[in-house]
C-alpha cells in the first residue's frame, strides 16, 4: 500500500496523481485571508493497481484543536488500512475500523475536538461511500446526472433530502452548519453506502464543505462533468476563491478551507 499524497496543509496548486487504474487530482488551500492554519486534511491511496481510497476530513471551525482532529483521522484511517490483509474483501472493515479508532483518538484529546469525514473506496469500476457529517460525495455522468450524492448529517440536510427545503434555502438557512454527526462524538456514526458502478465518462467528487457553501451543486455538476481534471480542479477552485474574496449579493459566499478531490477511471478524459 502507498499513500500517494497526504496533507493537512496547503495543496494549493493542485496535484494528480494515478491511482486505482484512473487519476486523482486534489487541492486543499485555507481560507482567503486568515493567518490560522488549514483545518482540512487529505489522501490518496493506493492498494494495488485498480484500488484505492480518497479521503477528506474537515475539522470543525469554532472548536478547538480543528487541524489536529481532520490530521488525526486520515492518519488513523491510513494506518488501519496499512495493518489490515492486503486484500480488497478487508477494505470495508478496515476503513470502518480506522474511523472509529479516529473518532476515540478525537475525543480522547479532552478539548472538543471534531471533524467531518467522507472516503471513498474504489475497487475496479465500482464505488463505495463512508461519510460522518456534512463533507460530501458527488458522483456526475458526463451529461451532467447525478448519479449518487451523500445526505449531509445535519438538520438542514435531512430537510433538503425530505424535500422540506430546497437547495437555494437550504444554501442561505441560518443553521446550515450545525452538523449532528461528527468524529470526536461520543455516539458518531459511519454511513456506509452501496457501491455505484463508474462509467468511463464518471467523474467521482469528495469535498469540504468550502466547495458546497461557495458553489450551488449544479454550479458544481457542470464544472466537473467533462474537460481533463486539471481544469476541473482549476475552474472549481478559481470560481470558488472569487466569491470568497469578492461577495455579491446573488452568490453565495463563505470564506473557508476549501479541499477537494476529483477522480476519474483510466480511459476517461484526464
């Protein structure tokens, strides 16, 4: 096993690298204008030649201790996956195994630490998601469908899902960011989704919640959905980083720590 990238601090320009049979391009950056450090972490990493894991961690802002507890969870997941079978029937306990050990390394520091987490397990041409809190999961075919995307554990995500509220409140609700799931909590959980089949043309999403306050998912759909990931990594980021710097009133804006990763299947356009 490789971890081909992990870092809890600035991955400003963007990186690719190959992994699972497809390639994976990744950023993480702070937010604009802040002296404190980066809150999120991320990793690629690699099984063997067609699988592999990405992860994004969030560690919670207003809470002490953020950056240790996203750094703490992705250490301890890739640290359970070095220590399990090299076998691709052991990555679902293992991942599973490595957030729960997080979760009690977070709250075992004693200060309120937490973190929101979303991986992904790639085996071949097929998906698995994992996610606590409101970091998210985005699968988009080529035309722009939607083919699976994670409920946020929040209230305002579950009342997005029951149809309570539409995106545009959901995106401007005064409580969009109390999160009732987290790492760090005494009775977190895992969700643990189906596997989704990827075409050719898929494009896989993991993101902090710096790309989900700043863009409006079809905002986001139509920029990951075609074009080599390279500028899929440049146009979410560039868009993203204006309306932090720049508000208007008819976009939204949330200056924060903005981290994603973009994966596609070897074949597809890279």
């Amino acid at each position: 096993m490789d971890v081909l990238c992990f870092s809890p601090m600035e991955l400003a320009a963007g990186q690719v690298c190959p992994i699972a049979g497809g390639k994976a391009a990744v950023l993480s950056r702070p937010a604009p204008h802040r002296e404190s450090a980066n809150e999120d972490a991320v990793a690629i990493i690699t099984v063997n030649h067609h699988a592999g894991v990405l992860v994004v961690a969030d560690g919670l802002g207003g809470l002490p201790a953020g950056e240790q507890a996203s750094t703490l969870a992705v250490g301890k997941l890739i640290e359970s996956l070095r220590n399990a079978p090299q076998d691709e029937a052991s990555f679902r306990g293992a991942i599973l195994n490595g957030i729960e050990s997080a979760s009690q390394a977070i709250a075992e520091l004693g200060v309120g630490a937490a973190t929101t987490l979303v991986v992904a397990e790639i085996q071949g041409h097929t998906v698995r998601p994992y996610h606590v809190g409101d970091s998210a999961l985005l699968i988009v075919g080529q035309r722009g469908r939607i083919k699976r995307q994670t409920v946020a554990h929040s209230p305002v995500g579950y009342a997005l899902e029951a149809g309570l509220l539409d995106e545009s409140e959901a995106m401007y609700h005064a409580e969009r960011h109390v999160v009732s799931n987290v790492l760090g909590m005494a009775d977190m959980r895992v969700e643990v989704g189906s596997t989704v089949q990827l075409a050719p043309h898929d494009t896989l999403l993991l993101a902090s919640d710096g790309l989900l306050d700043n863009l409006h998912t079809e905002e986001i759909v139509e920029r990951v959905r075609k074009g080599p990931l390279t500028r899929v990594v440049d146009d979410l980021a560039g868009e993203c980083s204006r309306r932090m710097a720049f508000p208007e009133p008819d976009r939204p804006c949330k200056p924060d720590d903005l981290s994603f990763i973009a994966f596609r299947r070897g074949g597809s356009s890279l």
